[in-house]
C-alpha cells in the first residue's frame, strides 16, 4: 500500500510578489506503508516545508500529494497524522499523562478512555513510572519520548518528525534513535524524518532523500538495508559505507549548486 503520492509538487511562498521564495520544485515521491524515509540536505534547502506540505500545514503551490489515497487536507481532518518537531512542545502545567492525553481530550474521548490510552502509550516509550510527573522534572531525551507518544496516542498511520532528537546530546540522541526503531517495528507506522545527521539517517532509515538546495528538488534517493539495526551496527563496514555515499551525495548537491 502505499503511504504517501507527492506528484510534480512545488512551493513558493509569496507568490506573484518582489519578496517570492521558491522553496520546492518538482518533487516526486512515493512512500510505502510502514517505511522509514528520512529527508536531508543543505540548510534552506525545503525538508521541513515538504514535511509541513504532506501533513497539510501549508498548501503546495503546484502539483498535489495524496496520503493514503485521499488528499492531505483530508488525511488530516481523518487524524492520519503523528507530529513532532525538535522542540517537545509540552504543557509544563499537565502532568506527563495529562499531556498524552491532550489530543485525546481534544476530540471527545472519555476520561476512563484517555487514561488507559496514556497507560499504554508510557509503557510503549517505557516511561511507566513518570505520568504523574510534570515535564520540567524530565530530561530532554525523556520529554521528546513523552512527545513521541503523545503524538502516537491516537493511533496515527503516519508519523512526521522534524528534527525531533537535534536538541540532543550524542548519547542521548543515538538512545532515542534506538528508541524510535523499537516504537516504528512495534506499531508500523510510516515515518517521515527531517534531520542534518548522516549518521542519523543512515541508521533510522530505509531510504534517505537527499534534496538539493533551494529551490529544492530531489538529488538522490539511497536505499539502506542494513537488517536488523542495534548499536553493534553502528561500528560496521556496511554502515560506514552507507554514511559514505550519504555524505558523497550531499557533497555532490553542494558541488552543483
């Protein structure tokens, strides 16, 4: 099945005026259900804005993107999509399952509902013991595991991330890249990450998109099939030489720009 259609899509912004940004151009994209495709490029070069184009955040100015067959805007309005961005974006006044609960609330479930929900959803990113904690009493690894299962809680077919771990440091970062791994295999749900890390990618993804500078097109798309991923992976020949040809091929967009 397929997750995600993005055919011959473009963004400007301002169009028609002195101060137009063409942002994207041209992009052709097609998503599996269940895939994990991560989007890198130089800065400015239009990942957050195609991300912001397939959860219908903003409208494309040409061509048009289907998410599981229907129009954006009405995957959206059919709570397809899973959100979270490099900032966890939580309530510091609710409680860790409070904030879990939020768009639950939000669309009418009951209380008994929500509460079990956030139950399961703490257990899923293995912070059963913190739901009555507030999340200025987390770590930031913890508080964006909070937000990952917040934004997973309804059940989301399609999760899009933005940066969600570049706040990080290192350790923490490639714990939660771990984490995310362990949460994508237990609910198969198709991912779409942003990120600046090669090695991030590398590690997270099936494919990586590499995009051009602005305005940005698709360069390159890599396949990475490196089985199963665990830490051990990290220090294989197989990964340095996918993080090699991820890295060839943002060299390759910068020589050509």
């Amino acid at each position: 099945m397929t997750a995600v259609q993005i055919s011959g899509a473009g963004m400007t912004f301002n169009p028609g005026s002195d101060n137009a940004v063409r942002a994207l151009d041209d992009i052709d994209l097609t998503i599996g259900h269940g895939e994990f495709v991560s989007l890198i490029g130089p800065s400015g070069c239009g990942k957050s804005t195609l991300l912001r184009l397939v959860g219908d955040l903003i409208t494309p100015t040409t061509g048009s993107i289907e998410v599981f067959g229907k129009s954006a805007e009405q995957a959206r309005l059919d709570r397809d999509y899973g959100m979270a961005f490099q900032q966890a974006g939580l309530f510091d006044w609710r409680k860790v399952a409070a904030n879990i609960e939020l768009p639950l609330e939000l669309i009418g479930w009951s209380r008994s509902d929500r509460s079990a929900r956030s139950k399961e959803m703490l257990e899923l990113v293995k912070l059963d013991d913190f739901g009555d904690h507030y999340p200025w009493q987390l770590s930031g690894g913890m508080q964006q595991r909070v937000a990952i299962a917040r934004s997973l809680a309804f059940s989301p077919r399609l999760l899009l991330m933005d940066e969600p771990f570049g706040a990080l440091d290192e350790m923490t970062r490639e714990h939660m890249q771990s984490e995310l791994l362990r949460i994508h295999a237990k609910t198969a749900t198709t991912v779409v990450f942003v990120t600046h890390s090669i090695s991030e990618a590398a590690y997270l993804s099936n494919r990586v998109v590499v995009l051009s500078p602005r305005p940005g097109q698709i360069h390159s798309i890599i396949d990475v099939d490196l089985g199963e991923r665990s830490d051990a992976i990290r220090e294989t020949p197989a990964f340095f030489a996918k993080t090699t040809e991820v890295r060839e091929a943002l060299r390759a967009v910068e020589a050509s720009a």
